[in-house]
C-alpha cells in the first residue's frame, strides 16, 4: 500500500494535472496576502466541501504550521487538506476500479457500484448523476468521469450511509389495525428529570414530538379555579397547565403523521351509548366510574394510591420525601376506587378504551377490540417468562402497553426490546434518560420514515403463528458480516485530546438466542483516523427484530471506558457495501462528521 499510495500522490500533484490545477484554482485567491490563520483555514476547507471537526483541525493546523507562527502557506495548506480529504482506504478503493489511478471512467464506476454497493437496478443514468453531482472538476465531470476528488464526495454522501434510503420515507403498509403496529411511546412525558420532585415541562412533550413519539402520556388534575393542570399526582414534580400542553401537541404532532389523534382513558359505557349522545350538551357533566376491588393493582396505582397516606409539604426535605415515596409504592393497598370522569372527555374515547389488565383468560373471554391494557414492567416481565406464547397471543388482538415500574424514582428505563419481542405495541420509556434503551428506542423507530409506526413481522401478527422468541426459528438464519475499517474524525474525549485510544463494539439485540457483542482492538493515541480493518460475523436467527448498535469507546485504565458516541439501527434498514456509520452523543445528537468507516454484507 505504502508504494501505491506514493505513486498516486505524485501522479495527482504532477504539474499540469488537471486536479492540481483545480486546486489551485479554489485556493490561490486566499493567499495573495500571503499566509492565512486558523479561522481562514477552515472556511476555506468548508468552501471546498469538505466536513471536518474544528477541534481536530486545530491539531492539523498545529502539526503543519512549521514556524509555529499561528499562520501557514499555500503549501502547508495544501498537506493539511490532503490529511482530512485524502483518506487512504479510500485511495485504496478507487486505486482497485481506475485504470490509472487517476480516473474513473463511466464503466468503471459502474462496476464499483454494482459490485460493492450492491446496487441492485444499476444503469448508466445512475453512474451519470453520480457523477454530476459529486464530481467537482468541471472538465473531468463534462467528459462524464470522475476523479478522486469525485470519488471520496461521493463516499462521504448521504447516499453512502449505513441506512437504506427506502427506509427513510413512509413504505410500509399503513392500512393494518392499530395492533399490527410497535408505535413510539413515552412514560410520563411531562417530566424532564426523576419521577417525585424533577420539573415537569412542555420541552418534554416538545422533544418526544420531534424524535417521532406517538404515544404521550398526559396526567390530568384539578388545578386552581377550575383551570386543569398536568403533573405526577401525589408527588412534588411541578405542574404544567394543560391547555399549554395541548398547544404544545397541537403545534409539533403533525410534524410526521396522518393528521389524527387517538385519546386513551377510561371510558363510561359503551361505543353504542357514545353513538346516541353525539349532538348532545355535555357540558359540566361527569359520571363515576367504579373500579372492583378483585382487580390486582399496577405498580404505579400502588405509587398513587398508598402515597395519599404521605404528609407533603413544601419545606419537606426532598430526598426524605423520596425516601418515603419510595416506601409507599413497595406496599399494596387494594380498595375499590370511585373516578369521577367528564362525559365530553369520555366520548372522546373511541379506539383506545383503557381496560385493566386481568388475566390473559379474562382478556380472551371479555376484552373488546377498542379496549386495551396497560401492564407494569414487572408484571408483564414475569408474564413474558411464564406465559410467553399467551401473551403474544394476546398483543396479536389488543394495544398493549409496557410501562416502567414505579421504583425507576430517577427516570431509569429498561430494555424495550424484550416487551417488542412478544409483540408489544407501546413499550413506554422516559424520553429524558439518555442511554441504551434510548439508544434503542431512537434505532428502531428510525424506520418506515421515522413516522412512529412500525408493521410488527408477520408472525407477531398472523393468529396462525406459534411464534416464540426463546426458541430458535426452523428457517435458515441471517449470516451478517461487517467489515469494521477505520474512524472518521472521531468524537474527542473528556480530555479535549486528538490522542484518545480508541475501540468500538458491535452488539446485536434481539431474540435472546440472537443476543450477541464483539470488540475491535484499542487503537492507541489516535481519535482522528484510527484503522482496524478487523471483521465480525453474526448469526441472526429473527432478522426482523434486531438492532445492531454501534458503539465507540475511548480506553480508560483508570476511570474505565469513556462512551465517546453511538449509533443503532434495525438490521433489515442496513445497506450493503461501503457504508458510512454517523455517530451520536449521549442525548442523541448528531456527531457529524464523526462516523465509522464499514464494509457489510449479509444475505436477507
């Protein structure tokens, strides 16, 4: 490689050339006063399109300033933009398809293409836009070719990233049932901090909105003057107004959806008695509804109905009163409870009844279609384990939703993807409360256009299926095969230092039996441009489940590992070929240009 790479240098920086002259061409302008600074720099690595991270080009900038005056050359400029432009494993590939290592011609691109990006419906229209679009040299681009500088635009494009194109529009069937759908859904969405004395605020009906949440959660209570109020009842979290979070859902729901919204609550009497009074002044009107006592109570009920007995007031200590809240919630009080229910607000309930959840039995006998259940984390876990092929049997007919156990008092979440593995619609976790169930969470509901609907497979669908995701599957499983190549500009540690020793890990999450992590090796001092050039191989059993994350770790002896960015994606929306991995943060933003560089194959 050392030799190749050698020749192509000379052969591209030749006098005459045509990329040394258009090179040239872009930069000259910038140093007729002679040397420019850093700022200058790297607007000028942004006017010839090349996305980089200004703290590594600072480093860059450092390394090639020889006098150490803060000002560099035309020349020195140049070294600097090759080091983040001229990626060897790039120069590498488009070495294998040019005939001289100067150029692709239209066959040859055509060639690449079909043979490592897997492009299925390949033409010579498609080489030809490629190359119009990303080709920057005009008299190479007007002779329908490309050059290097071509090459590796193309190769940092969003048409080179990890997931597939089709899966960033609304593909899928959207005619099925309600429960033929995983829906994004959030617990508590109100809250931005823990669950008995954090804010409540609309940034967290805001923020779920705008990621694609379907389901919100809406705790409405009397407030003063009449004026309803939403907060978590019989806690010291903060209250919100509730005609601000109806205008907050109002301004940001219908950013990706079908214009309709579904309230969940419980209901008095029937759709047929709902049907008659439509028409009819509601207005002040509230019935009670009656819940049995043989009914066992939801982990959260227990949180809302013992902590009546809590003496609350402002100048409580907060971790005593967490302390005590805590407590209350381990100890059940089973009575029968009265509601009192607005009649407007229950008319409103069509679709989605809320129905406590009995026994799968109680379910098969009595549940209605319009009527579903919500099952506390514990509950529905131990389910799962007992009852697994009942349970799925039962979210193939009814909206089921999981949501977080009361003692999550700090806005801890669980793994979502055992509860979506028997079919579970709305698997609710706090939005706020970064990590990897987010991390999933944000990675499955990346596909069918980010919309907040999924189609769950056919066998988590179909009454005929004795789907179970603890045994394997008759069918052949997926071979999935990535070929981890280097990092791009990645994400700089806690330590502000381009010397971060770095690795990566591939896990895979689905099935139980699918349930699999595999690490690269440390690349020591390098955050930059670290090359692995090391393969993994999964065996994947329920392809149609799994999300395969990555994730890039700055080595710790010290302190331990440092989380430096992810990414996770549904491994059915994963492109073949070359393929770009974008990292994000913690909180789920963008690292951009930070990415792996990565080499998949897999048969579907």
């Amino acid at each position: 490689m050392g030799r190749d790479f050698k020749d192509r240098r000379i052969s591209t920086s030749s006098p005459g050339s045509v990329e040394t002259k258009w090179f040239w061409s872009k930069i000259q302008d910038e140093f007729r006063g002679g040397k420019i600074n850093l700022e200058k720099t790297q607007k000028l690595l942004e006017k010839l399109d090349v996305q980089c991270n200004s703290i590594h080009v600072k480093h860059i900038f450092k390394d090639n300033d020889r006098l150490k005056q803060g000002r560099i050359t035309i020349e020195e400029f140049r070294a600097i933009y090759r080091t983040i432009a001229h990626r060897e494993e790039i120069i590498e590939i488009f070495n294998a398809y040019s005939e001289d290592r100067k150029i692709l011609f239209e066959y040859n691109l055509v060639q690449f293409l079909t043979q490592e990006q897997y492009t299925i419906e390949m033409s010579r229209t498609i080489a030809v836009e490629i190359i119009q679009k990303y080709e920057p040299i005009d008299e190479v681009r007007n002779e329908q070719q490309m050059s290097f500088e071509g090459f590796t635009r193309y190769m940092d494009s969003p048409e080179c990233l990890l997931f597939k194109h089709e899966c960033k529009k609304v593909y899928q069937d959207m005619t099925h049932p309600l429960n033929d759908y995983f829906i994004s859904s959030s617990h508590n969405t109100y809250l931005v901090s823990d669950q008995l004395v954090g804010p409540s605020d609309i940034w967290g009906y805001v923020s779920a909105l705008v990621k694609g949440c379907r389901c919100l959660e809406i705790d409405c209570w009397d407030g003063a003057q009449n004026e309803p109020v939403v907060y978590h009842g019989y806690t010291l979290t903060s209250k919100l107004l509730f005609k601000t979070v109806v205008q907050a859902i109002h301004k940001y729901a219908f950013m990706a959806l079908k214009f309709k919204i579904l309230v969940k609550n419980k209901k008095i009497g029937t759709l047929k008695e709902t049907r008659e009074r439509k028409g009819s002044d509601k207005h002040g009107k509230v019935e009670e509804w009656e819940e049995p006592d043989d009914i066992e109570e939801e982990e959260e009920d227990e949180f809302k109905d013992s902590s009546d007995s809590l003496s609350l007031k402002d100048n409580q200590d907060k971790e005593t009163v967490r302390r005590k809240a805590i407590s209350s919630m381990l100890f059940k009080k089973k009575k029968t409870r009265k509601l009192k229910i607005a009649l407007a607000l229950s008319d409103l309930v069509i679709y989605t009844k809320a129905e406590k959840f009995r026994s799968f039995q109680h379910s098969r006998m009595y549940q209605q279609f319009n009527e579903n259940n919500s099952i506390g984390e514990t509950r529905a876990r131990k389910l799962s384990k007992l009852k697994v092929q009942e349970f799925i049997f039962h979210t193939k007919k009814f909206l089921t939703r999981i949501y977080p156990k009361a003692t999550r008092a700090d806005s801890s979440n669980f793994n979502p993807q055992e509860f979506w593995n028997i079919g579970c619609q709305m698997v609710a976790l706090n939005f706020q409360t970064p990590g990897l169930p987010m991390d999933l969470q944000n990675g499955k509901f990346l596909d069918n256009g980010a919309s907040g609907y999924v189609l769950k497979p056919q066998f988590l669908r179909d009454a005929k299926s004795n789907f179970n995701p603890n045994k394997l599957r008759d069918s052949d499983p997926t071979t999935l095969t990535i070929r981890l190549i280097s990092g791009i500009q990645l994400p700089l540690s806690s330590t502000s230092s381009n010397k971060a020793d770095t690795s990566v890990i591939i896990e895979v999450f689905g099935v139980p039996n699918d349930q699999r992590k595999q690490q690269t090796r440390v690349i020591k001092k390098n955050a930059f441009s670290p090359r692995w050039n090391e393969t993994f191989t999964f065996i994947i059993h329920v392809p149609e489940l799994a999300l395969i994350r990555f994730v890039v770790e700055n080595q710790g002896l010290i302190t331990g590992n440092e989380f430096l960015g992810q990414y996770t994606i549904p491994l059915l929306c994963m492109n073949k070929g070359y393929r770009r991995v974008p990292l994000f943060s913690r909180m789920g933003e963008s690292l951009e240009p930070a990415s792996l560089f990565i080499y998949v194959w897999y048969v579907q």
